[in-house]
C-alpha cells in the first residue's frame, strides 16, 4: 500500500508540473463538465486545452460524447479551470482513478469545484431538461473512494454530513432563475452503471429518499470534499428514471437532451461563475 501511495504522489507531482507548465493562470475555481455541459467550455477566452493523456496519472475517458480536456481560461473576468469529460466507474476505472484529477486540482490550489453530470429524473416534478442541484447523496456504488487511504495512520473516517456547499446551491438558484431555468434541488443517488436501473430499482431508490439517479459525481464529490475544497453538484435531467416514461432509456436519448441544452446550460454556467466570483456573493467565514 505505501509503495501504491508513493507512486500516486508521484503522479500528482508530476501532473502538477505537467499543467503549471502550460499555463501560469492559477484559477480557484473549477468545473467538471459532465453530458450536457461540455459546450460552456467553448464560451472561454484565452484558453490552454491539454488531453489527459498528456498528463500523468490522468485516466482515459473512452465514452463517446465525453472528451477528456483540462482547460484552463476566463469566463468574463474570472480565471477558471475546467475538467471536459470524466472517467466513469462503469468503464473498468478504479476509485483511485476516477478522483485522481481532483487530487491533482486540490494542489494546484483549486478551492471550489462544481461537478456536473447527466442523470434520470426519479422526482415527480422532474422533467427532461430541468437541472436539478445536489443537496445530499446515497452512495449506491458499492465502493467508497477513500477506501484504503490512511490519514494520519488512521483509515479517513470522513464526516459526510455537509458535502454539499450551500452558497454555491444558492448561487445555482440564483443563477438559473435569471437563466429562466426550471431548477430542482434534491438527493442524488449513484449506481455503478453501465446498465440503466430497472423500475422496481427506481420504486426503491425513491422509496429511500432519492430524487435523481446517475452514475457518476459522488467519488469526486466525497475526495473534494475530503479535501477540503467547497463542492457544488448539478444535475442535467436528461431523461426520466426507468419505469416513469414507457419507452426504453439509451445513450443516444441522453447525449441528445444534453446537446439540445448547450446554449442554455452554457449561460447559467457563465452566470454561476459570475455570481461565484463576485465578491458579494463569498461567504463570510
Ligand atoms: N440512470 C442512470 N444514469 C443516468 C440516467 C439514468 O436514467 N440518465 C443519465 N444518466
């Protein structure tokens, strides 16, 4: 394990050298864009794009409609860097490798990152193209991404009970009324994949509290947040869970929601950078 250890401070180091050497911008906030939310990346300026592959430790993204980019850049004034696509679990990757990008953004002194991803609107009121913003979790993976992390000798006995940051949530809120956005907040819940779920699954996880369903966000949100970096999270409903819609859930379906959403997606990214950086907007210790 210590061996395992040293090798992945190694990437990191070497990941770091790889980005700094690139761009001298040193954004504190950055964006993981899922489905749905990879055109913002396009409203930057001045922007440095590298291929994970070029930086070491960076996993592959091998799922059509997911590029693999880190871009750093402005969006109006503010510098922000970007995460373009995600190694998934249901891809073969390990935890460790789905998290390595933030590990790697938490050095390079990133202090607030929203996650993005597409998902199936379990909730009643959800329908196709609403977003739907984190407040909480169930870790339906069957995996925790701090498993085998030791801190201090110890295992990472993490408190989970405010994941989410409530100031980026109203900054989301803000920004998609402004946006003319229909927006959800609600418990996100996260399955291995690659399968979609069956209705009775849907019944249950409803049952359990959940009122949206992918399969993605929670490792980065937990490694984030074990960091100590504030964590935003929104969903783009690009389909409705199994079982709430007749006709069967494909890939195409979900890539095709989040194409038609770019335009919009895009601007309330654009205003949620604005408001997030705004000084009136910061939180007050
Ligand atoms: N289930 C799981 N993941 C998803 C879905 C879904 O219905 N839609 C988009 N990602």
């Amino acid at each position: 394990m210590t061996a395992q250890r040293n090798q992945v401070s190694n990437h990191i180091r070497r990941a770091l050298r790889c980005v700094r050497k690139h761009s001298p911008l040193r954004p504190r906030l950055a964006i993981l864009l899922g489905s749905g939310f990879d055109s913002f990346a396009h409203t930057l300026t001045g922007t440095v794009r590298i291929p994970y592959a070029r930086i070491p430790g960076f996993p592959e993204t091998r799922v059509a409609g997911h590029s693999g980019d880190l871009v750093l850049g402005h969006s109006g004034d503010t510098p922000v860097l970007l995460l373009c696509g995600r190694a998934h679990y249901y891809e073969g990757h390990s935890m460790g490798e789905i998290t390595f990008p933030i590990r790697v953004l938490a050095e390079l002194g990133i202090e607030s990152i929203l996650l993005t991803n597409a998902a199936g609107g379990i909730h009643s009121k959800h329908r196709p193209g609403d977003v739907m913003c984190l407040t909480d979790h169930i870790n339906f993976m069957g995996q925790n991404p701090l498993r085998g992390q030791m801190q201090d000798g110890k295992p990472c006995f993490v408190d989970l009970s405010s994941v989410y940051d409530t100031q980026i949530a109203l900054e989301l809120r803000r920004s998609a009324r402004l946006c003319k956005q229909r927006f959800h907040s609600g418990v996100y819940l996260a399955v291995s994949g690659p399968s979609y779920e069956t209705p009775a699954e849907i019944r249950a996880f409803a049952r359990l509290g959940a009122d949206a369903v992918g399969m993605s966000t929670v490792p980065e949100a937990i490694v984030a947040h074990h960091l100590g970096l504030r964590v935003g999270a929104l969903s783009c409903i690009t389909n409705l869970a199994a079982g709430r819609n007749p006709v069967p859930i494909t890939h195409q379906e979900v890539l095709t929601m989040g194409r038609n959403l770019h335009g919009q997606l895009s601007r309330l990214l654009q205003e949620f950078v604005r408001r997030h950086s705004s000084k009136k907007t910061r939180m007050t210790p």
